[in-house]
C-alpha cells in the first residue's frame, strides 16, 4: 500500500518561510519522480513544485519560482519544499505525490496558513 505522510505546514506571517517534508513508503521512492502540489476549498489541485528521478531537474510554475525549493533525499524516501517569502495566497493544504499522481495515493497533506 502506498502512502504519502506530509508534515511541517503551519501558520506563517507573511514573508515568513516554511519547510515541508514528505515520506513515501510502499514505493521504489528513487524511480518516481516527485510533486508538490497545493489546494484551496473549491480550487483544483494545482502543482507547485516537481523534481525528476535523480535530482537533476526541478520545475515551478510562475507563481512560486523562485520562492518555493524542492529537494530530494531517496535514502530516506523523502522529499522536501522549502518556502520562502511566504504570501498570503500560498495559503492552502499542500500534499505530495508521483509527478503523473496516483488518485489513491493522496495523503492527508499538510495546512500551511500565511497571515497578511
């Protein structure tokens, strides 16, 4: 059984940081490539950070780049999304999974509220 456990959300004042973790088991964590993704009450689930299989490449849309860091350590299966400069919009629940995600696969994510 697959199972994605998200920690480390909480409440942030604006331009504050957070570190999310993430822990896979039930996975051959180190041939998946990895997302963050994050949703708020009646939004879709949207994407906000993947990293491939070996670490070498990353991708953020707009919205986060440059702000927002995902990292990888496979002997631990675990990823990780370091935010910085935190808005209020980034307010939502933040989940991982498979970079394609596996609808089963979704954890209880992780609130991660930004105060103005």
């Amino acid at each position: 059984q697959v199972q994605f456990v998200e920690s480390g959300g909480g409440l942030v004042q604006a331009g504050g940081s957070l570190r999310l973790s993430c822990t896979a088991t039930g996975i051959t964590f180190r041939l998946n490539a990895i997302g963050w993704y994050r949703q708020t009450p009646g939004k879709q689930r949207e994407l906000v950070a993947s990293i491939s299989r070996t670490d070498s490449s990353t991708n953020y849309p707009d919205s986060v780049k440059g702000r927002f860091t995902i990292s990888r350590d496979n002997a631990k299966s675990t990823v990780y999304l370091q935010m910085s400069n935190l808005k209020p919009e980034d307010t939502a629940v933040y989940y991982c999974n498979t970079f394609a995600p596996e609808a089963t696969w979704w954890g209880q994510g992780t609130q991660v509220t930004v105060s103005s």
